[in-house]
C-alpha cells in the first residue's frame, strides 16, 4: 500500500535495525517486540535499578555562581522563586538549598 | 438530484477555524495577562476553547472520512501530503532549539567558565534513565510497526495488543521524563544549560503526550471497527507522527544527553 517515502525509509531502517530480519508481516514485528523490543527495556530498566543502587545520595556542595540560578524575573506561581519542577533536595536556591538537608 | 462530477471533497461550511482561532488569540493574550496581572481566567478561556475546538473539527473529519466517505484516493493523496508537510514544520520547529543549543555549547563563554557543561552543573548520566527512554520510544516504533501490519493483516485483536502496547510505551516514557524533570540537579533557570535543555526536551514531552493521545484516538477507533485493512489513513498518520517523535528524541539523546555531558 502507498506511503510516503519518509516513512518507506523509518520502516525499512527499523527493519534493518532488527539485526537483518526481513520485512515481514505482522508475525514478525510481534516477534520482534517480544523478543527484542521489550526485553531490551527490561535490560535498561535493570541497569537503571542498579546505578540507583550504586548512587550516592549526598548533593554537591553549593556555590552560588551568577550564571546559575537566574533570576531576572519571577515565576508567576508560588513566591515565584521556585522552578516549576522545583526539589528541594536536589535544587538550591540562588541563596542555598532550602532548609535543614542531610 | 444534483452529484458531484469529481472525486473530491468540497467541505461544508464549518466554524471550528474560527473558534480556534479565537482559542489561539485568548491563549497567546491569557499568557501574557497571566505573567504581568497573574490572572488565568482568559488563558483558563483559551484552553477550553482549544479542547472543545479539537474535539469537534477532529470528530466532524472523521465523520466525514468514514462514514460519510468522502474521503476518496484523491483526497487521502492530499491528507497525506498535508500531513507530511506538518510534520516537516515540526522538524524545522525542533532545528531552531538544536541550533540554539549547539551555538551555545560549541562555544562556551568565559561567563560558563569556558566549558560544557558550564561549571557548576551535574548533567544527567546518559546511561541512566535517558537510556530506558531511547530503549522504550525504540521499543514503540516496533509495536506499533507490529500494530500497522495487525490493520494491514485484518488481525484485529493484535492490532487492539500492539497498538494498547505502543501508547503504554509512550506513557511510562512521559512517567520517567517527569521523574527526571523533578530528580535533576539542574533547573531551567540555571543558565543557557537550563534554558537549552528543558526548552528542547520539555518541547519534545508535549510532542510525545500529544503523540499518545494521536494513537488513543486511534486504538479507540480500532475498537470501533472505523479501520479497514485498505484504508486507515488516521492510523498511519499517527505512525508517521510516533516516529518522528522517536527520531526527535535520538538526536535529542546523542546531542544534549550524551555528546552535551
């Protein structure tokens, strides 16, 4: 059937990618996806898990360089001075981190 | 009785351009009221606005297209062009945010302590979870290959499977990229580094949750037996926009993630 000839090259080179299986139906993409696909994020969720593991906890020691934490103009939200992703454990503020840390 | 002498599609009159348009004016304006008079009534307005305008332009197509059929070879010809040509604006859109970014990084100022990352900043391991997330959109581009040859094949339970299984993949992305957002040592506010990364992978985000949505859509009409094996142009519209997501996020990877740490 037609497609376009972007999307003729993504497929053939996500065929190609499944280390030389050829073009097949559907069979072979669901064969595909469970034995490679998906074990394939198994394997990097398990390294994940480990690095996690293997991580320190501690945050670095802070220094308040003027090229980091910006602050020309507030956020409009909160105090304005918090990120919308804001971690106190993990994000200072221009003046330090936040409250009593371990 | 009057017919049409041509297999294209002439549409009737309609007024969701309109109303999105008007969704689009009270959003850009809300923004800005909401920045400089910290009121979110317009920009509240404008988003219900879009929703509403979506949902209805998107289900009167599909009207038209499948029950209607007005959706002739022509006329598909054309939803695809038109689909191509979008999707080659959003890689121009995702151009300007790398160049931005390698402009930056290639050439570091004294101000970042003349290197990359700038001094100061624990850029994320590459190896960590921004490897499970090439992993998973990889993972998707071959279920939802699968969930294509599923249509294609007329199987429609492993279409239903493969098509469910690409959108769970695109959701635990999304999860991940939040957890990352919260984890990182890094904000937005922290420098060019800040702005260059959460502007690019916080751009690429909206584009995978709006991809999930596109396949939801999709796999909600698989259900409803709108796709036939010959012609199921919504589906493969949303393939085509997957992958380009998927793309998107391997250069993002190898640039800001890998190359940029």
């Amino acid at each position: 059937m037609a497609m376009s000839p972007t999307a003729m090259v993504a497929r053939r080179a996500l065929a190609a990618a499944s280390q030389g299986s050829h073009e097949g139906g559907a069979r072979t993409w669901k064969i595909l996806s469970f034995v490679l696909a998906l074990p394939g994020v198994g394997v990097c969720v398990a390294n994940v898990y480990m690095k996690m593991q293997a991580h320190s906890h501690d945050h670095p020691e802070f220094v308040p360089y003027p090229h980091l934490r910006i602050r020309t103009k507030p956020w409009p939200w909160g105090d304005g001075n918090h990120s919308l992703f804001h971690n106190a454990h993990t994000n200072p503020l221009p003046t330090g981190y936040e409250g009593p840390h371990h | 009785m009057a017919h049409q002498a041509h297999a294209y599609h002439m549409v009737d009159p309609s007024p969701w351009p309109l109303t999105g348009a008007i969704a689009a004016l009270l959003m850009t304006s809300g923004l800005a009221i909401w920045f400089h008079f910290h009121s979110t009534v317009l920009m509240t307005l404008g988003l219900i606005l879009l929703l509403l305008t979506m949902y209805q332009w998107w289900r009167d197509i599909i009207r038209e297209g499948t029950f209607q059929g007005h959706h002739t070879p022509p006329v598909q010809k054309g939803l695809r062009y038109g689909m191509i040509l979008f999707i080659t604006s959003e890689v121009f859109f995702f151009l300007g945010f790398f160049w931005a970014f390698y402009h930056s990084s290639l050439a570091p100022t004294p101000e970042l302590g003349g290197c990359w990352p700038p001094t100061g900043i624990t850029p994320l391991d590459p190896f960590e979870v921004p490897l499970l997330n090439t992993a998973v959109l990889l993972a998707s581009g071959v279920t939802v290959t699968w969930a294509h040859h599923s249509i294609m094949e007329g199987e429609r339970k492993q279409a239903i499977q493969s098509l469910t299984l690409t959108i769970l993949l695109g959701l635990y992305f999304t999860a991940l990229q939040a957890t990352e957002y919260y984890e990182a040592p890094f904000t937005i506010a922290d420098g060019v580094y800040g702005s260059t990364f959460f502007v690019a992978t916080g751009f690429h985000g909206l584009h995978v949750i709006i991809g999930s949505t596109f396949l939801a859509v999709c796999l909600l009409r698989q259900v409803q037996y709108h796709f036939t094996s010959e012609h199921h142009f919504g589906f493969e519209a949303a393939a085509w926009y997957w992958h380009f997501v998927d793309v998107v996020w391997l250069f993002l990877y190898v640039s800001i993630y890998w190359w940029g740490s």
